[in-house]
C-alpha cells in the first residue's frame, strides 16, 4: 500500500504539474555541477547555514554565559522555564506546516484565493494570544512562591515569553517559505541571532538579567512587526482582524482529518524532546544532572538547528518535483540535502570524540562534568537525528502527516517503557540517555521506510504512469 499525501493538497497537484516548467534532466546528469545548482540557491544555503549556526551558537552560549552568571540551582529554573516556555510548540498542532503545504500550493498554482492567507494570520493571532497568557500564567505561579520575590517572577515571566515567542515565529517561517520569501526571512532571522546572542554576552559584562530579558524580548516585537508587514504585502497574511474567528473555524473544517494527524505528531515530537527535562529533576535531581542533560541536548538540537541550513534550501525544488511527479529530481534534491547535513554531523561527531571532555569542561567550568559515555551516546544521536531529519522535512512538506503520526505513537509509546525500565533498574542519567538514544534511532529508521514508501513510491509511480 503507498501512502499517502493530505487530500486536499493533493488535489492541488495535477493543475500544477501541467503549469509549472518543464525541467531539462539530461544536462543535469551530465554536469553534477549544474545539478547542484538546479536544485540548490547557494545564496540562501549560505544565509540559512549563518542563520542555524548562529542557533547553536546562541544555545552553547547561553549556557556558558548562564554557568558563570547564575548559581547551579537558579540556572537549572531557567532551564526548565525555558523548556516550559518552548513547549508551547505542542499547542501549534502541526498548523504550521499545514499552512506551509496550503500557502506552497496556492503559490505554484497562482491563486489569488484569500483564504488561506486569512487562516494563516488567525494562526498567528491565536498563538501570540496563546504565548501572552502563559507568559501571564507563569509570572503569576512563581509570584505565589514564598521564596520568589517579585522581581524575581517577572524576571521569569520576561524569560518565558524569549522562548515562548518562537512558537509565534514559526507559522511565519514557514509561510515566507511557501512563498518563496525565504532570504527576507533569514536576514530578519540572522538580526535575531546576532542580536540576542550580543545581548546575552553583555551579562558578562554585567548588563542587568532584567535589561538583558526586556531588550530580548523587545527585539522579537520589532522583528514580528517588519515581518508580518512584508508577508501582508505579498498577500500571504492579510492585515484584518475581523473574521479572525471565522477563519480559524475554517481553517478547522477544511483540514481536521490533518490537524488531528499532524497535531498528534507535533505533540509526540515535543514529548520526545521535552520529557526528559521533567523525568531528570525527579529522578536524578536539580543542579548537575539537569545541567548535563540539558547541555547535551542543546547540542542534540542545535545540530538539528543546522539540519535547516542543509534541509530548508532544498524544500522548494523537492516540493515542486514532488508536485510533477519528477522523482528523479525528488531523489537528487533529497540526497544533496542528505549530504548537506552529513558533513556538518561528521564533524560534530569528530569534534565531540576527540575534544568532547575539553570543550563541555570549558563550556561548564566548576557547573557540572559531562561522562564520557554520554558523550559517546551523544554521537548516536547526532547520526540518528540526521536521518530522521532529512526523511521527516520531506514527509512533511509533502503532506504526508497520517505517516508522521504513526512514528509519533510509536515514539512516545517506547519512550514512556524506556523510562520506565530505566527508573526500575536504577540506572544513572547516563543510563537514561543511553535508553533515549535506542529509542531513537528506531524512530529514524520508520522515518525513513515512510520516506521511501511514501513522497519517493508515489513519485516513481506517476512517472511511469501519467494520468
């Protein structure tokens, strides 16, 4: 049986196979050269390459700049408000990329139907509603602490919403992708980066956390507002609140069946990432342990962060081939992606095994000491990660959600016995992250068999049978 991709994207296709260029195949198996540029913008894999470094950059950052500036325990609160804070993403329900999978039709289609930019904007209304009141919420229960004073909680709150704020970017990011606004977006996204990362370096200078989480936060709003006025004026987002309502309703109806898919992976892929930060505290304590897990997983996801600048370049020709059923250039556009993000991987991996013990030693100072088993573990999960990215983009973008939301299941159900195993033999966090990375690699490799089985067999099958 092939899988297959979200209905109503699907019936999108047709139109625009039969409208969109043909491509010449023949000078691109001749020349690999020309192939690589038929299926790469070198300009926005070297901006998008700035952008994902600049993540990690932030990530390892931040827990250098934090390790020195905050005592072990206050800095593993932050820790765990931050991940609070980006777990906000469970609430998107995979909308983000449904709306990338309608936005990239309507736009190779040329339609000029309103619709989809309305349901896009009530989207974004809806989960910057959704990060003020949790950033609220949070302000309120830590003020309720006795041991919290109110500097303190909004200190907090002012930290919560930085990280809760990505779940507004994110729709946005993936609708100046779908239509073709890619380079505006990493240059809006390079200015964060840049900005955040000066700012969070002026603590050591002894910026105040207070002016460090108010500029933060004030430099997302400036960002939000030059991007949503460009999106407005290519018509992706419309600038009218009224019907927001209404449009959400639709958005709702018209694609339930995929929300319920794509909502039940996008919550198993942040119980994935996100369980172990309530699993450590309890199990194996605050301070050290919750200090070495989160280390090691902003290296696990900054890498995943670079992922992008190998995988995001490649989502326009992979989706149009997809769209014409070209699977040979599906297959050439998935396999440059593939090596795009193995060279970094490669290097990451020699980096961690021969300096490993150094570089988290200087990362950390006197915070706490990565094993080197879990940095031999870590490796595993850079390898397993990139399989499951380059597979998971692809099966994404493509619509392919019902396939996605099996591995979701399967991951959280494996991961939940994992830990139970775990807490019942009394194995250390080293234990525990070992247990994690089995469970993971598993899931790359099902991401992987629905790649073939689905986007790659689907593609194969209507080249040599045109309808």
């Amino acid at each position: 049986m092939i899988l297959k991709p979200m209905k109503r994207i699907r019936g999108y296709l047709p139109a625009m196979s039969s409208e969109a260029p043909a491509i010449d195949r023949k000078p691109a198996l001749r020349q690999p050269m020309r192939l690589l540029a038929s299926v790469l913008s070198l300009r926005y894999f070297f901006l998008r390459a700035s952008t994902a470094g600049a993540a990690v950059a932030f990530g390892l950052v931040q827990t250098f700049v934090f390790a020195r500036v905050l005592e072990p325990h206050e800095f593993s609160i932050y820790i765990l408000i931050g991940t609070f804070g980006i777990s906000l993403w469970m609430f998107d329900l995979g909308a983000a990329k449904i709306l990338f999978v309608l936005q990239r039709a309507r736009h190779l289609a040329g339609d000029g139907d309103e619709a989809v930019p309305a349901q896009s904007s009530a989207v974004v209304v809806v989960y910057a509603l959704l990060v003020l009141g949790a950033t609220l919420l949070c302000f309120a229960a830590m003020a309720s602490s006795a041991s919290v004073t109110l500097s303190q909680a909004t200190d907090y709150a002012l930290f919560f919403s930085f990280a809760a704020l990505n779940l507004v970017w994110y729709p946005l990011r993936n609708v100046a992708g779908a239509v073709d606004e890619y380079i505006h977006f990493e240059v809006l996204e390079a200015v964060r980066r840049i900005g955040h990362i000066a700012l969070m370096l002026a603590l050591l200078a002894g910026l105040p956390m207070a002016a460090f989480l108010v500029a933060g936060n004030v430099l997302w709003f400036a960002l939000f507002a030059v991007c949503i006025v460009r999106l407005v004026r290519k018509k992706a987002l419309t600038a009218r609140l009224r019907g927001t309502g209404k449009a959400l309703a639709q958005f709702w109806h018209q694609n339930r069946p995929e929300i319920l898919r794509s909502g039940n992976y996008a919550v198993g892929e942040l119980a994935v990432y996100n369980f172990p930060y309530l699993v450590v505290p309890i199990a194996f304590g605050l301070g050290a342990p919750t200090i070495i897990l989160d280390t090691l997983f902003k290296v696990f996801r900054g890498v995943t962060l670079v992922f992008a600048a190998g995988l995001d370049p490649l989502l326009p020709q992979q989706t149009r081939a997809f769209a014409q059923r070209d699977a040979a250039t599906l297959k050439k556009a998935t396999i440059t992606s593939a090596i795009l993000c193995a060279l970094p991987t490669l290097a990451i991996c020699a980096l961690l095994l021969l300096a490993g013990d150094y570089l988290f030693a200087l990362l950390l100072g006197p915070a706490a000491t990565i094993p080197r088993e879990a940095t031999l573990i870590l490796t595993v999960l850079l390898i397993a990660n990139l399989g499951q990215n380059v597979a998971g983009s692809l099966l994404l973008h493509t619509g392919f959600f019902s396939a996605m939301s099996r591995v979701a299941t399967f991951l959280m159900v494996a991961m939940t016995a994992m830990t139970g195993i775990v807490l019942a033999l009394g194995l250390d966090i080293v234990g525990f992250i070992g247990g994690y990375a089995a469970v993971y690699l598993a899931g790359a490799g099902l991401f992987i068999f629905y790649m073939v089985r689905g986007p790659f067999r689907i593609a194969a099958t209507a080249e040599r049978s045109p309808q």
